[in-house]
C-alpha cells in the first residue's frame, strides 16, 4: 500500500521502483492510498479479503501462540500482543513462554477494535494483548512460543532466537552521590525497552558504574 497519494509531490511509480530496488518486493499491484481523502481505502478492504489467506489451527489442539509484541503499561504491568496458531486462550489460565520456561497466569484478554476491548478468549487466527503479570518488558521475548501449561504444545514455533546485546558501554555518574539515582534511571529504561540491560560494574580509577548493552539497530 502506498499512503499520502493526495500529496501534490506523491510519485507512486518512483516509489513502487524503490520498493522493488531496495526490498526486493513486486510493487506492480501495489494500491495507492490516501487515508485523508479516503482514496483507495475500498480497494486495500478487497485485497485482504481476496488476497489474504484465511487463518487455520485447530480450536482443540493444545495452545500456540506467538508473541509478536510487548509494552509497558504503567497501570496493567506489560501488556503483551499475541497471534494464536491453534487452541484458544482465555482469562484466568496458566500460560507457559516455552522459549524462556517462565509462567504467568492470564489476567486480561482482549482486542483492539481500535480500542482495547476485553474478550472471554482468543482462538486460532485471531490477534489480541493478554495481560498475564509480567514485571519487565526483557520477560516477554518477541517471537517467544506462548502455551497452555498444563496442556502444552509438543513443539515451539519456528524462527524464535533471544536476541543478545551488541553494543555495550560503560556508564559512570560525575558524582558517586548519585549511583542510586542513575541506578533507578537505568532501570526504568530497562523496564520499558527490552533491547537495554545493564549490570552494576566497578572501577578503580571512576568507582562505582555500570555496563550497559543496546541491541544493534
């Protein structure tokens, strides 16, 4: 889909050779679009429903699910975005991330039509969030393999790797008074960004600091 086609400077077929150049994707059918005048909207509805495969899994197979993204939410904890594949999941049960072995109970379960709705379940095909109690953003890995603990998948996904940090740096505070304050501030940060960790380090010459690691973007 290529959006802004209202502009005066939209060039779709610059764009659509881009597309290809740069990805690698066929722009030929590519439909151009203009949320603001409403131009095209029709036809993305057609393709999706023409062009789109249905959704298959099983509702009684046991639970798999991927967990495509998390944010913190400074009232619910993190909230968690999951597409299921087969089974369904519902409030209230005991969920397994296979890739890390941590489980949590499901608190919430809902959809977002735009905005977040609560439902009784999701089922296979279906994308929602769940809120399960998870503390830090790190604890819910994009790609993880969510499944039903006491009836689990016998095998996880495709494609899921942790992702390891691949720029480290050494942070010290100017005043060692403010350790703690930088400590706190660190650990904000690491509560809300999955791609930062950090561990306390000491130095002789600047004292006491930390080792902080970004993933590479």
């Amino acid at each position: 889909v290529l959006n802004k086609m209202d502009l005066p400077a939209a060039d779709p077929e610059r764009v659509k050779a881009q597309v290809e150049d740069v990805i690698g994707l066929d722009a030929s059918e590519a439909i151009a679009v203009s949320a603001k005048t409403g131009l095209g909207i029709p036809d993305v509805l057609e393709a999706i429903v023409t062009s789109l495969p249905s959704p298959s899994g099983d509702d009684n197979a046991p639970l798999k699910a991927l967990l495509v993204d998390s944010w913190y939410d400074p009232y619910l904890g993190v909230m968690t975005l999951v597409r299921v594949k087969d089974g369904t999941l519902k409030k209230g049960m005991k969920i397994r991330m296979m890739g890390s072995g941590a489980t949590h109970v499901v608190e919430r379960v809902g959809i977002f039509g735009p905005k977040p709705e609560m439902v009784d379940q999701l089922g296979p095909g279906e994308v929602g969030f769940i809120n399960a109690g998870v503390k830090r953003v790190a604890d819910a890995k994009v790609g993880d393999t969510i499944t039903d603990e006491r009836k689990p998948c016998e095998v996880a996904l495709p494609g899921f790797k942790p992702s390891v940090p691949v720029v480290f740096c050494g942070m010290f505070p100017i005043d060692t008074a403010e350790f703690s304050a930088l400590r706190e501030a660190l650990e904000k940060l690491s509560l809300n960004d999955s791609s930062f960790s950090f561990e306390a380090e000491t130095s002789a010459a600047l004292g006491f600091g930390f080792r902080c690691g970004f993933l590479g973007l």
